[in-house]
C-alpha cells in the first residue's frame, strides 16, 4: 500500500517537473502605445490595484507565475483579458470594450473571485467599488445604462 503511494508521488512529481520544460511561460508586457484619459487620478488607482494586471501591459507577474500548470491558467487569463479591454493600447483598433467595464464591476464579476486570495490589495470595500464604478463611468460611458434610456424611450 505504502509503497503505491510512493510510487503514485513519485509519478506525479516527475511530471510537474517535466510540464515545467514546455514552452510558452514568457511573460511579456508589450509596449504601452495609448492611455485612456480618466477621469481622475484616484480611478485610476483603483484600476491600478484591482484590474491592471489582466487589462494593460503592465502586468505584474509574481514568481508562481512561472510555474506550471498555474502559469497556463495565469497567461491565458492575461491573454484573453488583455484582448478584450487593454487600458495600455487605448484608441486601438479592434475589441476594447472599456463601456462594459462599470458594469462588470457592478454586478462582481470583476476582479474575477480567484484572483483576490492572492492578491489581497484588488480587493475593494463597498465605498471603493461605488468609487470606482462612478470613475468608470465617467472615463469610459456605460454600455448597460445607454440601453436601458434606448428601453425606455422605446
Ligand atoms: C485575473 C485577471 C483579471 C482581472 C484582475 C480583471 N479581469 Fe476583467 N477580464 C479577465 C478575463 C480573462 C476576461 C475575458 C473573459 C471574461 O469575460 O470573463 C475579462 C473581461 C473583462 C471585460 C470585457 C467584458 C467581457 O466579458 O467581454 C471587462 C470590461 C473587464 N474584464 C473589466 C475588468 C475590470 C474593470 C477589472 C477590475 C475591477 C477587471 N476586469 C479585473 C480577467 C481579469
């Protein structure tokens, strides 16, 4: 018995140390070629604590960020994140869908959940949320609340 779960381990970790050997862990924080212009420092704060690592090239990466499998997850997230809203290439062409950012925040989907155990500093208070959702608005315009004006004027 003891010895199967020995072997099992030993199995498991020569894998880990293998995936370690496939490429595709390279970090890389683009050039910064365009800046949204908010509409105050403190939004832009906010922003900075809570979302700059998946939505600009300005991405920290912390040293887990090298190993895999939580690098795959990590990169595929910046990827995908950065594709569709990019603070750091603002007045790009293509996606950059800046006026759904408020809402997101509003209804928690953003930060996504997993990001916050590790990085305490995203997480914000009630007050910090209202702030920073008002700050959105101001700097990017609101996609949810233009349809509900086209609703009702419907
Ligand atoms: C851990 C990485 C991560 C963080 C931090 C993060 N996002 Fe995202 N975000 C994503 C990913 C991945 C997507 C694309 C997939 C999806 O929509 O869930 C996304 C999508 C979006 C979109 C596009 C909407 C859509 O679904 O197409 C907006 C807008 C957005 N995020 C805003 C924010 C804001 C504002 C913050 C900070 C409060 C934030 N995000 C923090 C990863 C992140």
């Amino acid at each position: 018995m003891l010895m199967k779960i020995g072997k099992a381990l030993t199995v498991v970790l020569v894998l880990l140390v293998l995936i370690q050997l496939i490429p595709g862990n390279d970090h890389q924080n683009p050039p910064v070629t365009g800046t949204p212009q908010w509409d105050s420092p403190r939004t832009a704060e906010l922003f900075k604590r809570s979302c700059n690592d998946c939505h600009s090239n300005e991405t920290v990466w912390p040293w887990y960020s090298n190993v895999a499998p939580i690098s795959w997850l990590i990169n595929y997230d910046v990827k995908e994140g950065r594709s569709k809203f990019n603070v750091s290439e603002w007045g790009r062409t293509g996606k950059n869908e800046g006026d759904e950012a408020a809402a997101e925040v509003r209804n928690g989907k953003m930060p996504p959940w997993f990001y916050l155990p590790p990085h305490p500093e995203a997480k914000l208070t009630p007050a910090e949320k209202d702030e920073l959702v008002k700050g959105l608005v101001a700097t990017f315009g609101d996609e949810d609340a233009e349809k509900e004006k086209k609703e009702e004027s419907r």
